[in-house]
C-alpha cells in the first residue's frame, strides 16, 4: 500500500501518524496491496478554493475526499480490487478549532479526519441514517482498534 502525506499548511504535525492510520484502516479494509492513496494538509484558503469549485459552498471545510478508480473494500473469500483510491485533504487550522470543541488533541483529530476522508474514498456516505450508523461505527472501530495497538508496550 501506497501512502503520500504532503504537509502544504504551514502548520508542523506529525504526517507519520497520518500515514500510519491510512495503512492501518486500508489493511483492517482489506484494501489491495498495492493501492494508493494521498493526504494533503493545506491552509484555509486553499481548503475553501476546493470547497467552493467542488462542493458549491463557501468557507474552509475539514476534510474533502476526492476518488479516483472507486475501489471498495475487499471481502472474505474475494480478489480485492487494485488502483488509485484518490486523495485526502485536510485542513488542520479548521481541524484544530473542532479538536478544541471536542476536547481533543489536533492529531486526534486529524486522524479521525483522515480515517472519514478514506472511508468516503471506499464509498461509504453519511447521507442517510442507516449510512450514517455503519459509517460512523466503522469509523469508531478503526480508530479505537488503532488507538488501542498504539497504546501496546513495544
């Protein structure tokens, strides 16, 4: 697996850990080997540049997901499927103003962040309750189980 990090914001944070919870989640997804994927941090007026040119709405956004070859996770007894996931991007001045919300570290949020932006590149939405219900839940469960590991003695 493939995983590109590129830090445009400004802002200094530990693109390791991203990379880390990408390969983690595409793993536990039974995501193609060999697929790929990019995260890209970048400050607020880039983010609202590619908030307004793809999704119509004004001002900064979190995070946007952009696929690429519309791949999914991979189920027991099949072939997973191989390709370009697409991109990430992130925008860690409106992820640190939600982590102070929420009580959380901006790395914590940023991860979950990141784990939301690939969950949308393997097709899951929120639009929907029952969507909402096994996204989020996924979402949970990928980030407790690598918090968990994490948290492990070497």
């Amino acid at each position: 697996m493939s995983v590109e990090v590129s830090n445009e914001s400004g802002t200094s944070l530990d693109e390791a850990s991203l990379q880390q919870v990408v390969l983690f989640a595409m793993s536990g997804l039974r995501v193609h080997p060999d697929a790929e994927v990019a995260v890209v941090l970048v400050d607020e007026a880039a983010m609202e540049e590619l908030h307004v040119q793809w999704m119509g709405e004004t001002g900064p956004t979190d995070v946007l997901s952009f696929p690429m070859d519309e791949l999914r996770p991979g189920r027991e007894g099949e072939e997973e499927a191989e390709g370009i996931l697409g991109d990430i991007v992130l925008c860690p001045t409106v992820a640190a103003a939600q982590a102070n919300t929420a009580g959380h570290s901006l790395m914590a949020e940023l991860r979950m962040l990141t784990v939301h932006g690939l969950l949308h590149l393997l097709g899951f939405d929120h639009a929907e309750p029952d969507e909402q219900k096994e996204m989020f839940g996924l979402q949970g469960d990928i980030l407790a189980r690598f918090d968990a590991l994490a948290e492990e003695p070497a």
